[in-house]
C-alpha cells in the first residue's frame, strides 16, 4: 500500500536510552524530496514510538511544516508496543484518511444544515 520509505537516523532503546540521536536535518531534507515528489500523506513509525514519543511528534511536526496533508503518527493512531501491527494500522491510517475525508466532505456538502456524525467500529 505504500510506494516509499524514508528511513530516519535515529535509535532509541527500548528503556528510552538514547542509542543515536534524530538527525532532524537529514530527516527534514528527506521529507522535502518526498514531498518535492508529490506525496502528501506520510505515515511515522518508530522501531519504540509507542514508549519514546519524542522523535515521533518531532518528525510529525517536520512534515506539517513541510505541508503534508496527511501525517499518521504511529503513537497517536495505535498506540501497541508491537512494531508490526502498529505500522501496518499507521500505513492504513495515512493511505485511507485522505480518501474518507473527501467522501465524508462530499456528503456533507450533500446533506446541507445537517449535523453529520459518525461512530467507530468501538462505538465511540
């Protein structure tokens, strides 16, 4: 479902011991060519992102600024410590959001004065 990896300069233990630190410039020029080659939507996973937050939110808030559209942080979306699943969940996330915001604003504009809500599959 995706069609690109930036892979990010950085290691975090799992006991959030610093291993090597966010290259936040290398990691902002990667972002920039990605974006420079037209993708909006960006899903963020880090290898301990569930535990270790920081680095997450700091490329999160690189790629708003960049102007990505779409930023799915893998802490925010699926908070699991499993690295898999919660990627895969994140990946969908980034890949589906932007397709279900042009529906639900399609709707809405259909369906004129009306408050339009939603329920998750978990009933909130």
């Amino acid at each position: 479902m995706y069609s690109k990896v930036v892979e990010v300069d950085e290691r975090v233990a799992r006991m959030v011991k610093m291993l090597a630190p966010l290259d936040v410039e290398q990691t902002r020029r990667d972002l920039q060519a990605a974006y420079d080659e037209g993708y909006r939507s960006v899903a963020i996973v880090f290898m301990h992102g569930y535990r270790h937050t920081a680095h997450e939110r700091t490329v999160a808030g690189l790629a708003r600024a960049l102007g990505f559209t779409q930023v799915s942080v893998s802490h925010e979306v699926s908070p699991l410590m499993k690295l898999v699943s919660r990627g895969d969940t994140t990946v969908v996330d980034a890949y589906l959001s932007p397709i279900l915001r042009r529906y639900v604003d399609k709707v809405a504009a259909e369906l004129q004065n009306v408050r339009l809500m939603f329920m998750q599959s978990n009933g909130a």
